[in-house]
C-alpha cells in the first residue's frame, strides 16, 4: 500500500523532473532567409523618393492641364478607392498591387509585356495594361511613374539603355490610351536595383525584369 506521503513525493518529484527537461530543452532554430534574396518590397528607396523629374516640375505641368490637386482631407480615401478598383481589376493574373508610403505600386512581370531582349509591348498583354489605363485616366488625380526593370544577363549599359526604352514604351501605351501626357514620365533603371542578388535561376531573373507604374497623389 502506498501512502498519502509516498503520491505526494513522487509527483513532486516527476514536476521537478519535467521541469529541469523544460530548462534544458534547446530553443528552436532562428529561420534563416537566404543570403542570395534581397527582397525591397515596400521599403526601397527608390520607391520613396520624389517624382521623376521632381514635383516642383511635374506639379506644373499638372496645373498647366487643369489637373485638380487632392486636398489633405481628400487623399486617405482617394488612394484608398484607388488602390481597391486596381486590386480588383487584376485580382489572379499575377500583378502586384503595393502600398508604398502614401502612393501605390503596380509591379507587373516583365515577361507579361515584352519578348527576351525587346521593348515592344505584347500584343498579348494589351487587355491588361489596357485596364489599368482605364483605371488611371479615370483616377487622374495622381502622378504616373513608370519604371522598368532588367536581370543581370548582359552589361550594365546595355540593361540601361533596354530599361529606359520599356520604361518609354509603357508611358507611351498610357497615353495612347488615354491617361494625360501631363501626368505621366518614365525612367530605366537597369539591373542597378533586383529583386534578388545575384539572379543565378532564370525563376530569380524573371522576378528581376519587371514593369512599376508608381501612382503618386497630387497634393494642393
């Protein structure tokens, strides 16, 4: 027969035991993120900055076209609807649509819009880029940035020159499409900001070459 003294003994015993295992037991492993991903996501700097070719500028040529500027009171909900049509509009076609500090980002891949080596839009990504124009000449409210994208494959000048033309071809569509040349510009910026580092797998150049059309309000 076991005593009452005996139960309590042994339970003590079995808590200190599991309690010095508890102590002992080795944390879990840190995740690692691999060293080669260096993703900007929503914090790159170049995504941060002033408009192409500065405000002071491009804030003239906006008044010049009678392009009303959004009050404080008025940007919130402006973007905010902005950002929802857009959403909406290329929800499960493989676009990014991407807050960045007070402006919205539409990352479009690269192999969506031109062939390997070329800066002609594809005759098979008209419908997309179309809606988005559609989007942006109605929302006209906000600055239009387009910047393109190349990997590494290549010289760095020859990536420039490559990007700059795409980029130009881009804001060339939009404003064939409707979206006032007043609000538009563009810039390369070549293989001088990836999205991985290096781009070893064709699945990291592709993620590399890409299309931002940066939505930027125009504020009073």
């Amino acid at each position: 027969m076991i005593s009452n003294r005996s139960v309590k003994a042994l339970i003590l015993g079995c808590g200190v035991a599991a309690l010095a295992g508890c102590q002992s037991a080795p944390p879990p492993p840190p995740v690692v993120v691999p060293a080669s991903f260096t993703p900007l996501g929503v914090s790159a700097p170049y995504l941060m900055g002033d408009v192409i070719g500065g405000l002071k500028a491009r804030s003239a040529k906006m008044k010049a076209a009678k392009i009303r500027p959004l009050s404080p009171y008025e940007v919130g909900t402006y973007m905010a609807e902005l950002n929802s049509e857009l959403s909406r509009q290329t929800a499960g076609i493989g676009l990014d649509i991407l807050q960045v500090g007070g402006s919205i980002v539409v990352r479009i891949p690269a192999t969506f819009t031109f062939d390997a080596g070329s800066a002609a839009v594809k005759a098979t990504t008209d419908a997309t880029l179309l809606e988005i124009a559609r989007t942006v000449k109605t929302r006209n409210r906000t600055f239009v940035d387009v910047l393109a994208h190349t990997d590494t494959s290549g010289t760095p000048q020859v990536n420039q020159a490559l990007s700059d033309k795409r980029a130009a071809a881009v804001a060339t569509y939009l404003a064939n499409h409707g979206v006032s040349r007043a609000r538009i510009a563009s810039h390369g910026l070549g293989e001088s900001v990836p999205l991985y580092n290096p781009d070893t797998t064709e699945t990291q150049k592709a993620g590399n070459r890409r299309i931002e059309i940066r939505l930027v309000p125009y504020r009073a």
